[in-house]
C-alpha cells in the first residue's frame, strides 16, 4: 500500500471524532483534509485540541476532496448525508446506526424516523470485521457497528458458528459515561454521575434490533435477546455478560479456535477487567460453563470508543483499501 488516502471527518469533536484523528493522524498512509464541526466552525484544530496538534481548522463544509469519509453524526444527519456522499463517488464509514439494521420497519419504533433511502441501507456492510471482513473490500458504504453490539457479538459468534441450539439469550452491559457522548446531560452531570450507576432503556433499547439482526445474518434463526445496558462512573470502557442456556460444549476451545488468527481478539481464563484495553482496538474474552444450570456464561470486554467505534472504523477502513488490518491499531493500553 503506497497510496495516501485522503480523509474527511465529519463530526470530528465528538468523544468518537477525537479518538478517530488520535488514532488517523499517526497512520501512515492517511492524510486528513478536512475537519468538519458546526460547534467549532473556523476555529484552529489545534486550539480546540491542543493534544493532537493537528494544523488543520474546522470546517462547515469540506473544502479540499478526499477518498472518503467518516461520519460521527447523530443519526438522522448521517441518514441524509450518506445518499450524497454516495452520488459523489465517495466511500463512506458511518458511525451512527443510520445504516446498521437492515429491516427499514425497525427505524420508526427504534430511532424515531422513516428510513428513505432503502438503495444505500441495503448495500451497506455491517462492520464488524472479524464476521464481515469478506465483504468490506468492494464496500463502498460501511455501518460500523455499536459498541454493545460489538462486544456482545464477537462473544456470541463462535457458538453462532458452531449451530449450537439457543432459544434466548440474556445481556447485561454496562459502560462509560462518555457512551453518552459529549454534549452535556442532567444525569451524567458530575455529582450526580459519581459514586452512581443506573440501569437505562430497560423497556427498548435500539441495539436490541440490532444483535439481533446481525444473529439471524450469520445463523438464520431467530433468536431473542433480552439486552439490559448499564452506565457507571468511569470515563470509557465496556463489559457485557452474555448467558444462555445450552448443551454442554467446550467453549474455551470452540473460542480459540474461532479466534486463532484475529489480532485484536483475545481469549482469556481469568475474567478480563476494562481497564485491560483502554486506548485499544482489543476485545478480551472469557467463556465460561455453567455445568450446574446448563448455561454458558461468556464475558466481553471492549473499549467502547475503541473496538467499539473509532479503532473498528480504522480497521475497517485498512481492509477496504487493503492495508495491512492492523495499521495505527498496535497501540498498547494506558494501565492503570
């Protein structure tokens, strides 16, 4: 790969923007053109985030063209954008869930619009490399995934692989305030945030859908998750714990061997602890066999800003232009 890429950011001041040009602006074959931020709108880079010390200012609108683009937007403004990036012959990585479901009857009860641009949401590509690395080279459209759907996933998928019979499954999740994001908010205010943690979207949540779109894609059934995510006081990080009932199996090895030739996937025997993977494109995975209830008890650990947005989007971004996967991501975590 001798090519530079030309890459444009769109919400670049967001908790996932920023760790996107933390991770881009070292990458070797990448340069960033354009920078885009209503909030932030002809001020320096620099200035805004001193610690990137990027020369570049924020934009409106790109002013420089580029081979592709991220978008950290709200949903409905990725909605719209992504058609007309599209037309413009442009390759795409879209960060909300605009594109990720594709059942368009979902959107209305899970996101609260119509989705109208049935073309672009069927040829998008759910980017969660390790299951859909085949089909992400040719994409010119790529949904990356959530970060709860991220970590819950890549701990179903070896069973998923395997056909083993599962009627439900049953998620706890919990994450970091800035899974929030960055615009401020009543409850994850700091004194009401600290020495607290609360459950949240107990009744519906929208990335119930979703694992369960991405379940039936890869074993043709349909299986329901009850999915129940949690929010603590720290700043990032991710835990999930999966359980479901099923015939006894040797997950260690079924894990291992699923997992043998992924970099960023680790299998490990000691329950993983967040802080393990902070600053990281890794995922930490302990399974686990509940030979008293007949249930397996599988523990995923992810950054959520890292494999669970901005890193997995540089992942995915290496594969569709075939760079080497693992290209900006060989980062070691910060510890403690």
């Amino acid at each position: 790969m001798e090519q530079t890429l030309k890459v444009c950011v769109f919400g670049s001041t967001g908790y996932t923007g920023i760790e996107l040009l933390r991770i881009l602006r070292n990458h070797p074959y990448v340069k960033l053109t354009s920078l885009i931020s209503q909030s932030y709108k002809g001020k320096r880079a620099r200035d805004v985030l001193p610690f990137l010390d990027l020369d570049l200012s924020f934009e409106e609108e790109p002013k420089e063209d580029f081979d592709i683009a991220f978008l950290c937007l709200p949903h409905e403004a990725s909605l719209e954008m992504v058609p007309k990036l599209l037309n413009q012959g442009k390759r795409v990585i879209d960060l909300s869930g605009a594109y990720r479901i594709k059942n368009p009857k979902v959107y209305p009860d899970f996101y609260g619009f119509e989705h109208t641009h049935l073309q672009e949401l069927q040829m998008a590509v759910y980017g969660l490399t390790e299951l859909f690395r085949d089909d992400m080279s040719s994409a010119k459209l790529v949904a990356n995934p959530g970060c709860y759907p991220t970590a819950t996933l890549l701990g179903l998928y070896p069973v998923l692989k395997e056909g083993i019979h599962i009627k439900k499954i049953f998620v706890e999740g919990i994450s970091g305030v800035s899974g929030a994001g960055r615009k401020t908010n009543q409850k994850f205010h700091f004194p009401e945030m600290t020495e607290n943690a609360f459950a949240y979207s107990v009744e519906k949540h929208r990335h119930t859908p979703e694992i369960e779109d991405v379940i039936k894609r890869v074993s043709g059934k349909d299986i329901y998750v009850r999915f129940t995510p949690k929010v603590v006081p720290m700043s990032r990080g991710m835990i999930c714990t999966i359980v479901f009932e099923c015939e006894k199996i040797d997950l260690f090895d079924v894990f291992m061997e699923t997992y043998r030739k992924e970099p960023f996937i680790k299998v490990v025997k000691e329950p993983p602890m967040t802080k393990y993977l902070v600053g990281t494109n890794n995922c930490l995975l302990y399974p686990y066999y509940d030979e008293r209830l007949g249930a397996a008890v599988i523990i995923s650990v992810i950054d959520n800003l890292g494999k669970g947005a901005s890193a997995q989007a540089v992942q995915n971004m290496n594969v569709m232009f075939h760079i080497e996967e693992k290209t900006a991501l060989e980062d070691t975590p910060v510890f403690p």
